[in-house]
C-alpha cells in the first residue's frame, strides 16, 4: 500500500496510512480478508477482535493484544467487533530498507550464525511494557485530522523492532537475514495459489525473482501471459468442480477466483464455446 494520510477503502472501514504505520477501523463484521505481507509486521488490536486463520489453526487477538506475523506468511485475517466495540487496529510494516539501516544501528544484536530462529508462523506477543507504551503513545493518530511526520512514525517503527528484539533475542537473526530468496518453481507457486489475486510484482517476490528474471523465466514455461495462464487454470478447476463435483456456479466462482458469476461466465465461455450452465446439460 503507497503511502496516504486517509484512505476509504469501503462504506464501512477506514484505513489511515503513516509511513509505514497503518490504522485501521473496521465498522461492521467483515468476510475475511486474504492477507500476506513482503514485509515482516506486528499487528496490535486497539479494539474489537482480530482472528488469524493460517489453514491449520485459529488464533484470535482480542483488545490490547499484539500479534507478529512473518514475512510472506499467508493468512486469513477476520476483524470483528467484540463486546459492543468496533475493531480499530496499528499495523507496523519493518521492510527491508528500514531492517537494514537499523542493523547497521544495534551492534549488540549481531548474534552468532549459530543462534536458533524463531519458527516462521504467526507468534502472538506477550504482553510487555513495551508494547503497551508503543501503541498508547500512538493512538492519538486514529483522528485522520492529527497527523504526525515521517521522521516521527519512523520512531515509532525503531520502538516496535526493538520490544520485540526484548522479547526474544531470536527475533534477531530472523529480521536480520538479508540473503535473497531462492528461486522456487513458477508453475508449482501458481498452481498452488491460483485463487489470488497477484500483481506481476507480487508473482516475482514470491518466486524470488527480480519483475525482469520473473518475466523471461515465464516466457521459458508458457506460450501465455502469467494473467492469462492464472485465468486459464481458474476455468479448468472451475469445470473440474462443476462436471465432476457437481457444483454449481454459484458455488465455484470466488472460489476460484474470480470477483462475480459475469466475469467468470464470460471467460468460461470465450474459453470452451459455451456457457458454464451447458455442464449441467
């Protein structure tokens, strides 16, 4: 998300953008929202209630509690509302640049190449002095009309890294490994995560390519565009589902991906010359 002082993304939430410090209201109970981060992140729950769903297990985050959540970790995030109050919520982006910069900073924290990692999963926070002092100094900035300066939200971002380098010093060599990603097979992450929506951008960070190799390895695998290739396996899972499974298309469409039974009706059809209710026929 680009920097922005107020953002309305919906009728019923509202997302203020610092930096890279997000405040987030959430009026009314939402759906659920695919969320996965380039960057490692805490995410501290003012009020309401946050539920985290990773696939395998449920880890809820109620009022005053702090979550943090890996780098390229992919979740399910729902923001509720809990005992009468709305969700509002502080999320803290650390990207790369700032971990760096900071590294260069925190010699004491130049741990052995031995020191264990922490396990790359959602770790729910205990509750420290620390953190409770961090987001208290910060809630003032729910108000859209108080609106502090980067050098000040940067701040803020150094009191984060550093309650939870308090907490645990391997969180260390965690947010400090700076080695690029290893490539790993376009086709397998696609096939995989073909239900998401995903900029060609996103595609090559999480294959561990710069835009440009993630471009010139696709051309080596497919005669198709990565959009076209995401949408061609969409329908094929979709036909799958209804001709085999039985499964209408009101049932398969988001499920696949797609926004709305038009837009999928219509690539069905440009794709097999009929429309997807001629399965059922």
């Amino acid at each position: 998300m680009e920097q922005e002082n107020a953002n309305q993304v919906g009728p019923m939430k509202v997302i203020f953008a610092y930096n890279d410090v997000f405040f987030s209201f959430f009026y009314d109970d939402e759906s659920g929202c695919i969320h996965r981060s380039h960057e490692y992140a805490m995410n501290y729950v003012y009020s309401g209630e946050m539920i985290l769903d990773n696939g395998k297990e449920q880890i809820r985050v109620g009022k005053g509690e702090c979550v943090f959540i890996p780098r390229d970790h992919h979740i399910t995030m729902y923001k509720k509302t809990c005992d009468g109050e709305r969700y509002c919520g502080i999320f803290l982006n650390f990207k790369r640049n700032f971990l760096r910069e900071m590294y260069g900073k925190l010699d004491h924290y130049k741990l052995p190449a031995s020191t264990s990692k922490l396990d790359a999963g959602v770790i729910k926070l205990p509750k420290t002095a620390e953190i409770a002092s961090l987001f208290a100094s910060m809630t003032p900035y729910f108000d859209p009309e108080v609106k502090p300066k980067d050098d000040f939200m940067n701040l803020k971002l150094q009191e984060g890294l550093l309650a939870l380098l308090h907490i645990d010093e391997r969180f260390a060599p965690m947010l400090f490994d700076f080695n690029e990603p290893w490539k790993i097979d376009i086709l397998d992450f696609m096939s995989k995560n073909y239900m998401y929506e995903f900029t060609l951008d996103e595609l090559a960070h999480y294959t561990g390519r710069s835009l440009a190799t993630f471009k010139r390895d696709f051309k080596k695998i497919s005669d198709l565009t990565p959009e076209k290739w995401l949408i061609r396996k969409r329908l094929e899972i979709a036909y799958a589902k209804m001709k085999e499974g039985g499964r209408k298309v009101a049932d398969v469409y988001a499920e696949v991906g797609f926004k709305n039974p038009s837009h999928f009706s219509t690539a069905f059809k440009k794709q097999y010359g009929v429309p997807p209710t001629a399965v059922f026929a």
